[in-house]
C-alpha cells in the first residue's frame, strides 16, 4: 500500500529547513491519494506518528527548448505534494547509514 501512494520525498533547499526547525517532511505522492490514505502509509513504512496532513496539487508547467532544428514545446507534467507534521522530538533519516 505505502508502495503505491508515496512516490518520492521532495530533498529541496526549503523541504530541509522545514525539517529542520519545524518537523515537516515534504513528499511526492500519487494524484488519487489522500490525506488518510497518506498518513497510513507514512505511519506503516517510517513507523512515525504523524500529527497532521497537508496537500498540495502543483500545476503542470509550459517549457520551451531552442534547439538546432527550432523550438521545441513540452510541458513538465504536475503532481501531488504532502507536507508532514511529525509529533515532537521524531524524525525521518532518509539517507541511512550514508
């Protein structure tokens, strides 16, 4: 189930400082999950308590790239974001023994 519905964390700049000073851990997860699902899986596979769910849905984006041939046109598609609230003094350590 965890498998399905979380897909990534987010390791950004921002997503770090969150974790740092406020105990929030950022996520990509599936476009069909949601808030209880998302805790559930969080809850089974970090084996955590989480104290609160919020979701983001992030818009696709328009990208162009100049190439020898022309122009081409794309877009970056969107996704679904989840910020964690952990129960105080509990952490997630993604990087393991590194």
């Amino acid at each position: 189930m965890a498998k399905k519905i979380l897909i990534k964390p987010i390791i950004t700049e921002k997503a770090e400082n969150l974790s740092e000073n406020l105990g929030q851990f950022t996520f990509i997860v599936a476009k069909n999950a949601n808030k209880v699902e998302i805790r559930k899986a969080i809850e089974a596979k970090f084996s955590v308590s989480v104290n609160s769910v919020n979701t983001l849905n992030m818009p696709s984006k328009a990208k162009n790239r100049n190439t020898r041939s022309g122009v081409l046109k794309g877009s970056v598609s969107g996704y679904k974001k989840a910020i964690i609230t952990l129960s105080e003094g509990e952490t997630i350590d993604f990087f393991g023994d590194i």
